[in-house]
C-alpha cells in the first residue's frame, strides 16, 4: 500500500502482491531484525508470542499443527 499523504483526501494505492510465503517471511524478518529496527513494539510482542507458544510442553493442543 502507498499513500502519498498530500492532499486533502489522500488515497491509498495497491502496489502489488507478495505470492510466495517464503518472500513474505523474509521481509517481515528484516523489518523485526537489527540493531534499527523499524517497530520495536512489534518486534517485542512478536518475541513474547514466539516464546509464549515455544515455552508450551510438547503435545499441548497450543503447540500441535493442524
């Protein structure tokens, strides 16, 4: 999504598409990596849900893939 922000009623406009999950994965993993990342918030809350789900025993219904 781009929007430009100029203007009294400033549109947004679809930029393309991300068809392969694997691309998708990877630009999330940049914009939650490095020293300067651009959310930290999300980064941490992203962190907090990975270790929430990891930190479950083995064979929980929360850690079993359907």
């Amino acid at each position: 999504m781009f929007n430009s922000g100029r203007g009294k009623d400033p549109k947004r406009e679809v930029m393309g598409t991300v068809e392969d999950e694997r691309l998708s994965r990877l630009l999330w993993l940049n914009y939650l990596a490095g020293s300067k990342v651009a959310s930290e918030p999300a980064r941490e809350s992203i962190i907090e849900g990975v270790m929430e789900f990891v930190e479950r025993p083995v064979g929980t219904v929360a850690t079993q893939v359907v």
